[in-house]
C-alpha cells in the first residue's frame, strides 16, 4: 500500500473535520430543541450525545480497520473519518467547558454526573462499536 501525500492526507483531515463540525453543530440544535433547555445552564445533553455517538462511530471504524474492510482506501478513513469527522464531531473541548461552568456555578453533584456519564457512555459505545463489528 502506498503512502499518502501529506497534501492529501491533510486534505482528507480538513473535509471530514469540517463534515463533523457541521454535525457536531446541527445535532446541539437538534436536541436543544427537542428537550427544549437553553445550550447554556442546563444539563449539556448535546455534548454527551456527539461524544457518545462518537464513541460508537470510532469502535465501528476502528472494528472495520482491524478486519481489513477499509481495503486500499484504509489510510483515508483512518484519515477522513477518524481523525478529521470524527475529531471535529466529537467534543472533549466543549466538555471541559461545560463542566468547568457547572462547577463554577455551584452545581458539584451535576458536574460528576457529567462526567461519570459522559466517560462511561463514551467507553460503552465504543466496546459496542468494537463489537458489532467482531460479530456481524
């Protein structure tokens, strides 16, 4: 398999980056709207959800790759998919914000929750991702 130029490869970061950004951003209003809270002040569900659901994806790629179903497009998934959708879908930045924000406004209890569930919920999707991909 031959390598990537650094051109293409950065190429495949940036446009599956700029596709998980955009999902990232239209799931936040998605469920902001559906559960009805404000982004700011309640319990960041839109957070928790792209990076469970990122969790899950990143299993099932990884899951793929291992089994050799990336083919001779491995390196671009790896790339597009991995790195770019699913680095600019996922959101450890927003997450370290939101928690810093509950525990600045004396909401302790709720920021462990976050944290516990955002954690646990990440690893669990990701082993069902691993999984799925080992059974079917």
């Amino acid at each position: 398999m031959t390598s990537l130029s650094p051109v293409a490869a950065s190429l495949g970061v940036a446009i599956g980056g700029a596709a998980g950004a955009v999902l990232r951003y239209q799931l936040g209003r998605a469920i902001t709207s559906w559960i009805a809270i404000p982004p700011v002040g309640g319990f960041p569900w839109p957070t928790l959800a792209a990076n469970t659901i990122g969790g899950l994806a990143m299993g099932l790629l990884v899951g793929c790759l291992a089994r050799g179903l990336g083919g001779e497009f491995e390196q671009h998934a790896r790339l597009m998919l991995g790195v770019g959708l699913l680095g600019g879908f996922t959101t450890f930045s927003s997450f370290s914000l939101e928690t810093w924000l509950l525990i600045e406004d004396g909401r302790l209890g709720i920021a462990l929750v976050y944290i516990l569930a955002s954690v646990l919920a990440s690893i669990f999707a990701l082993v069902c991702g691993l999984t799925l991909t080992r059974v079917f």
